[in-house]
C-alpha cells in the first residue's frame, strides 16, 4: 500500500520507528516532569522543616525575653517606690528635710 503511494520501502519502515520515538519521548517528558515535581517536593518539605526549627528557637527566646522583662518591670518598680527610697536615704544617712529639686 505505502509503496503504491510513492513512499519507499526504507520510508515505511522507518515511520513507526519514528512514532515509537515521539512517544517514548513524551514517556521520557512526563518522568523527567514527574521527577522534578518530586525534588521540589522533597525540598519544599526540607525548607519547610528548616523555616519550623527557626520558628520554634525564635519563640524561646521571645519567651526567655518576655521572662526577663517582667522580672526588670518588677525590679524597676520596686527602686522607684517611696519606701525603698526612704531605706536607702537612712542607709546612707541623709537629711528627711532636704528640698525636692525636679529635673525633668
């Protein structure tokens, strides 16, 4: 039939050779594409446990941090009361009747 038609004989066996070829080529696409789904997977995984480890030491020294600035918040307010102000005036032995001065 394909010699009838002008199409040789080396013609003829060749075109199915060349459809199997188109064909394992698209195979070879799609695994190709379905690998490289699947690093992006993998690395996105990775990336994603990296970002939770970071995530998680953050927030331990967030928390560390938000311990030590209530114990300074209660230290602060505890040198600032009138009572140990006046324990330390007697301690160092000053005068009661000495005039305020506001600097602000």
């Amino acid at each position: 039939m394909n010699v009838q038609e002008g199409i040789g004989v080396r013609q003829a066996l060749a075109l199915p050779k060349l459809g199997r070829m188109v064909v394992l080529g698209r195979y070879v696409a799609y695994i190709v594409g379905l690998a490289a789904c699947m690093l992006v997977c993998v690395w996105v995984r990775i990336d994603a446990r990296e970002a939770a480890l970071e995530i998680s030491g953050a927030l331990s020294l967030l928390e560390r941090a938000e311990i030590e600035n209530e114990r300074l918040v209660l230290e602060l307010a505890s040198l600032e009361s009138v009572t140990t102000l006046r324990e330390k005036a007697q301690a160092l032995e000053l005068d009661d009747n000495a005039p305020v001065i506001e600097v602000w």
